[in-house]
C-alpha cells in the first residue's frame, strides 16, 4: 500500500466552491487562494466558469464544473447540453450526476446510455467525466454495478457524492468502488465530508486519486504543519 504520509495533498484535490450563495468577491478570493496553494483543480457552479476561468487562466489549475447538480434528475439532454457550454467557457472536467433513481429501477442500460452520451460529449472536447453516483443512496450491489457501468461506458471518474445528499464520502465505499475497479483506467474522486488531512490520507489510501473539498485550505495548511513539525 503506498503511503501519502508526507505527499502535500494538494496535487490531490478539486477545491470547491458549490453553494449556491456564493459572491462574485467570494470566488475571486477562492480563486486567488486555489493558485496560492496549487490545488488539481477549481470546481464551480456553470454561471461562474466563464469567470473563473479569466482569473486562473495563466495557471495550470484544471477548472471543473458540474452537470445536473445536484440531484441528477433532469433529462440527459440537459446534463450533455451543460457540460458543452460548461466547456466552452473554458471547463476541463465535468462532474455529472446520473439519475439514482434509474439506477435503483435497475434500468441499467438507461444508465449507462446517459453515461457514454456525456463521456462522449467530454471528450470530443478533450474534457473529463467525472460520474457522480451518490454513494449514500446506494447498497453495495449498487454501487459495484455503478462502477461497472462507468468503466463499460468510458466515463473517466467515478465520484462518490455530491456533498448535498445526506452522507459523503466513505473509505469503505472507495475500497469497494477501488475493488471492482482494478484493471480499467477508471479512477475515483472522493468528495463530501473530507475536512481534515487524515480524512483526506485516509481516503487516497483506500483508493481514490481526487479528493473533492471545500476545505482544501485547511488540510493543505494541516499538512504544512505538519511538515514543519518534523512529521510528527
């Protein structure tokens, strides 16, 4: 098992900005602090890529957006449709939810239809999918199918949650996602709940390769201290 004692966790994570009251000045100061610590990646609302993606554009951070958020409930047109116009004003990588409820209803194909139709729509503009499943809402069969089905239609993650549903990520559920994963180029985003640098290690270890948080400052800052401390 590789351990990420001392990796700054940083390369790591989707710094996140979803709430729906965020400002203007805000994001400007998320944005300012993304580039200070050189996260992976920015994740915003549709409204503000455009925005965000003029103040970061001299920097190597990947800008990254969602796509029926939160609930995954609106037509699959609609979540392909938000994903192209999210990277057209300048996004690299979509986090789209899929319709749990399909998934529960065991419509299966439907599933993985909408999938390749966003894989699809991603990568013809040389962006990445990320497949939120809501993991919460989930038994285990389902989300191993899940995964199945992400990997089958060419989705580039797989993430676990939202961050909206009533539990987050789980280091459980990234063993088990990471389990049925092996052998595909599919990787995992952890997101929902991660708040601090052992949550965060945690999560790497049992298999995730992105992290997803709004407390990336934090955990980066815990780290430096960390650091600074000697390790201990």
């Amino acid at each position: 098992m590789i351990t990420f004692e001392f990796d700054n966790p940083a390369k790591y994570i989707d710094h996140t900005l979803l709430k729906p009251d965020a400002t203007e000045k805000e994001i400007k100061r998320f944005c300012r602090d993304a580039a200070e610590f050189d996260f992976a990646a920015v994740c915003v609302n549709p409204s503000r890529v455009e925005y965000v993606s003029g103040i970061l554009r001299e920097s190597n951070i990947a800008i990254c957006s969602v796509a029926g958020f939160p609930l995954g409930s609106c037509t699959t047109e609609t979540k392909v449709f938000e994903s192209i116009q999210a990277i057209g004003h300048g996004a690299k990588e979509i986090d789209a939810v899929i319709n749990i409820g399909k998934l529960k209803d065991k419509e299966f194909s439907f599933v993985e239809f909408e999938i390749k139709k966003l894989a699809e729509a991603c990568h013809e503009k040389e962006a990445k999918l990320k497949v939120i499943v809501e993991t919460c809402f989930l038994s285990s069969y389902e989300k191993q199918k899940v995964c199945e089905l992400v990997a089958v239609a060419g989705g580039d993650f797989v993430k676990t949650s939202t961050g909206f549903g009533s539990a987050g990520a789980d280091e459980e559920d990234i063993k088990l996602m990471r389990s049925v994963l092996v052998g595909t180029s599919v990787k995992i985003k952890a997101s929902g709940g991660i708040s601090t640098l052992e949550q965060c290690y945690k999560m790497l270890e049992a298999g995730a390769e992105r992290i997803g948080t709004s407390h990336g400052i934090e955990i980066v800052s815990e780290f430096i201290k960390v650091q600074n401390a000697g390790g201990e």
